[in-house]
C-alpha cells in the first residue's frame, strides 16, 4: 500500500481512538497493525483542541470588529488626530501580522484579516488626508495609490479577490477623475 494512504488510514484510526467511535483495544490493534508495530498506541498526535479552535475563532471575530471600530474612533470621538493615526496602523499592523500567522499555519481564515487590513489602510489614508489637506481633488491619486497597492498585493500573494478588487477600484477612481474633471 502506498505510505500516504497508509498515513491517511493511521491518522483516521487516531481519530477514531480519540473520539471513542471504537474501542481502545481494537484501535491500538488497527494501529499495531499498519505501522508494524512500531507506533506506540499511547503516544497520539493530537489534532488543536476545541481550545485552539475557540481561540482562533475569537482572534479572527475580533479582527473584524476592528473595522468597526476604526469608524468610530475616527468619525465618532475627539482624538488628537496623530494619536487616531497611531491607532488605525497599530489595528492594520497587527490584522496584516494576524492574517500573515494563519497564513503559515494553512488556515483559511486569513483571508478575513487580510481584506480587513486593506480596508483600514484605505479608511487610515483617505481620513488621514482629509485631516491634513483641504484639496479634495488630489483624494483621487490616493485612491489610485490604494488600488495599485491592491492589485500589487493581490498579485504577490496570489489572492484574486484582491487583484479584482483594486482593478475595480482603478476602474471607479479613473471614472470618478474623469467626471470631475468635465464637470
């Protein structure tokens, strides 16, 4: 039998001697069984817990409650804007730091703090020219620095929404230049 359909079979008689669906003895038999002996049938290799699971999970709502949370820190309280700012990147560093630790961990939830990342750099750099500039016109270069830096990190990090989500974005701020410009 090939070593990874053996492997498979080992891993899921370890499931099944975990969650009890039989009993101890016939899996420490099976697992005798398929590695030769050479497994200790003690010595199981657990998959993360419930724990880990639960930790991840609350992790991961809470870097969506940071987006939220960024409108209100900037539109509904009277922070120093230096110190707004200092917040907003303190919440994109650590969501670009979230999604980058599940990413190496294969866990599909990264996809979550990465889109909620983006959003935040783009909310922190349209608020953050609006405190600083009056000139409304020139919001559209960094609009358009926004979708390039999109598209750029789609592509480097093979995430399509991402790429289609700044080539959309493109799109709208050449649209909206374009109308501003003949209007």
């Amino acid at each position: 039998m090939a070593e990874e359909r053996i492997e498979t079979i080992i891993k899921e008689i370890q499931y099944w001697k975990k969650s009890h669906l039989l009993p101890k003895e016939y899996c420490d038999f099976l697992l005798a069984l398929y590695t030769q002996g050479d497994e200790d049938p003690d010595s199981l290799e657990m998959e993360p817990g419930i724990a880990g699971k639960r930790s991840a999970a609350v992790l991961t709502g809470s870097t969506l409650f940071l987006l939220p949370l960024s409108f209100l820190v900037i539109y509904f309280t009277e922070i120093d804007p230096l110190l707004q700012t200092g917040l907003l990147s303190t919440f994109a560093i650590f969501t670009f730091f979230y999604g980058r630790f599940l990413k190496k961990r294969n866990n599909f939830q990264f996809h979550i703090p990465v889109i909620v990342g983006f959003l935040i750099l783009l909310l922190l750099s349209v608020s953050m020219f609006h405190t600083f500039y009056t000139n409304n016109k020139i919001i559209y270069l960094l609009l358009l620095a926004n979708s390039l830096l999109w598209v750029g990190a789609g592509i480097r990090l093979k995430l399509y929404y991402l790429i289609a989500a700044g080539a959309i974005g493109l799109i709208l701020t050449i649209i909206l230049t374009v109308l501003e410009v003949f209007t």
